[in-house]
C-alpha cells in the first residue's frame, strides 16, 4: 500500500496484522493472570512458609488491644482461617464483578475492578490507589517525553557529529547522566533552583484541571531528576544505533538515489535505529507508571511509589498487593505496546 493511495483509508487491516494483535492480547492477558497468581502467593503463601501462623498474622492488624475476640475477628475478616485458593478466588472476583466487605460496623461495597480493603487505613484499594494514581501517572509522563526527546536529540547530534566537541560533550553528559541517581540530582535541583535563586515554587503536586501552569511549575524538577539518567542512556543508544545504520547498504543506496540529507537521516537512518529504543521506552514507562518510588520520596509526591513504600513499612497487605497487581498491568501493557509498535518500526515482526 503506497502512501498516496486513496483507498488506503477505510480499507481493513491485513489478516497477517490481526493475528499478530489478537495472539500479543492474549499473550499478555495470560501473562496478567500467572504475575496475579504469583503476587498473591508471594503475600499470602510464604509468610505462612516462613513460620508465622494465622494468629501471628491477625495480631499485626488488631492494634495494642489484642484480645482473643479482636484476633478472631481479624481473622474471620482477612480470611487467614480459609485456603488461599478461596481467598484467590475472591480476589479474582472482586476484579471483576466487585466485593463486599466486612468492615466490622458494616459492609462497604468495592465496585469492580476491586483490590481490597485496607483495614490499617480503612480505605478501598481501589480508591487509595485512584487518588495516587494521577500523581505518578503526570511525573511518568512528563520525565518520559523529556528523556525521549532530549535522548533522542542528543544522541542523533552526537552520531552525526561523531568525533566533534559536540560528541564528546554529550557523551560526557550522558556518563555523569548515568551516574547520578535520582535521590542526589533532586536535591541538588531543589537546592539551586528552589532555595537558593528562587526560580521554581517547591515541588508538589496540582492537579492539572486546576491550573495547568501551577502543574507544570511544580514537577518540573521532579520531571529532570528522573529524566536526567534516563536520557543520558536514550543518548548512548541512539547514538550506537545511529552509527550502525549510517553504514548500511540502505543507507547509502538512498544517497546514491539523490535523496536530500534530512530525509536520508531522519526517515531511513533514525527509523531502523529506533528499534531498540521502543523497546526499553515501553518498559521504562511501564515501571514509571507503576511507581517512580525515589522521585516520589525525595520530592515529597503523594504517588504510587512512595505509597507502596508506607504500606511496606506498615505491613499493609492489602495495599501492597493492589499496588503491585496495578504496576504488574501497567508493564504487561507497556511490553504489548511495545510489541504492536514494533511490527510497525519492522513488519518483519509479524512474520516471525
């Protein structure tokens, strides 16, 4: 199919594409279901292999009051006095049709899709984790399209310029890049830019809705500090990827042709370089999107991350497996994006 085809438009996918879509969705719904099973082993198997019992499970929940009744109530409510297989069960079918919880004065409804109920913060984790989520969902975004971008760029200038000041210079960048861990570029951004010249308001959250400027202003640090190693890695890719390409056959038969340099390089040479960096963008953006937990540590982001972090120190189970179910899905997501944006970065894909 040519680009100019004017009966492009409208006409059907090729088979070939749709069994390459439907095969990835289920891949990716199977592998959903096995990172379930396997989180919620991993919390409600192994502690009972490693010792504890269902009393010493209930009395982390039953607070400085731990009478045999508060116990027993704990455990009826939890589950820990059923197989794992049923409280599986019920898990599943919260995600799907919702749940009714036993909250001890009532029963409070979890619509689906129901992750259970926190009885250290006496929250669905549904909702919990739907206040977090706009949080990480804006700082993995925002870093994204500024580590792609300035990768990108950095990389292509370096591989043209190859030898240069400008190679050299962004190749240094990028190892310091490399080197520097979010929970030092943070602060040190905070301490120039916050206190020191006054430049940007103290890092926190806006919601967008409400003053879009405001948003931008506040994770604007937060968005460098985890773009900043990042980007330097997109650099170094890009920039391996680019040096290889250039000297393909393709490549220079396309100059040969008379093709103008910018289409030579932008539409042969950076297409079949960016192979590689759909793939660990899609992963990147998948484990940001589950919890860019140091970012949201350091600048004191109400994110999934630093979440996560609070119910590991409060042995919240509840929370920490809805937290991880939710990050598990946003990476089998990003690896089937992946997938589908690489069939078309390199149609040989479908084949294979």
């Amino acid at each position: 199919m040519k680009a100019g085809d004017p009966g492009a438009v409208g006409r059907p996918l090729p088979r070939s594409v749709i069994t390459y879509i439907i095969r990835r969705l289920f891949s990716a719904l199977a592998l959903l279901f096995a990172m379930s099973l396997i989180t919620f082993f991993i919390f409600f198997v192994f502690p009972r292999l490693g010792g504890q019992t269902t009393e010493s499970l209930a009395e982390q929940y039953v607070g400085k009051t731990q009478s045999p009744q508060a116990i027993a109530g704990v455990i009826h409510r939890f589950g820990f006095d059923q197989s794992v297989w049923v409280l599986y069960g019920r898990f599943i079918k919260g995600i799907f049709f919702g749940y009714d919880y036993d909250i001890g004065t009532q029963m409070a409804h979890c619509w689906a899709p129901c992750l259970g109920y926190s009885y250290k913060t006496n929250e669905l984790v549904s909702h919990s984790i739907g206040q977090w989520f706009p949080v990480t969902f804006s700082l993995a975004i925002g870093s994204s399209i500024l580590w792609l971008g300035f990768g990108i760029a950095a990389g292509i200038a370096s591989a043209l310029k190859k030898g240069t000041i400008v190679d050299r210079v962004g190749m240094i960048t990028a190892l310091v890049g490399v080197s520097l861990p979010v929970y030092l570029v943070g602060p040190l951004l905070m301490l120039a830019f916050v206190f020191n010249w006054h430049v940007f308001p103290d890092p926190g959250y806006v919601p967008f809705f409400r003053s879009p400027v405001d948003w931008l202003t506040h994770l604007l640090l937060p968005w460098i500090s985890v773009a900043f190693g990042l980007a330097a890695l997109y650099a170094r890719l890009t920039r391996v990827g680019m040096l290889d390409t250039m000297n393909e056959d393709f490549i220079r038969t396309a100059r040969a042709k008379g093709l103008h340099e910018r289409t030579v390089i932008f539409k042969h040479a950076l297409r079949a370089a960016l192979t590689p960096i759909v793939t660990i963008f899609g992963m990147d953006l998948g484990f940001a999107l589950g919890g860019v937990a140091l970012a949201e540590q350091v600048f004191n982001l109400p994110g999934i991350g630093r979440q996560a972090v609070d119910a590991v120190s409060q042995s919240d189970l509840p929370v920490l497996l809805g937290i991880t179910v939710v990050a598990t899905a946003f990476i089998v997501l990003a690896n089937l994006v992946v997938d589908l944006l690489y069939s078309v970065v390199d149609p040989r894909v479908r084949a294979s």
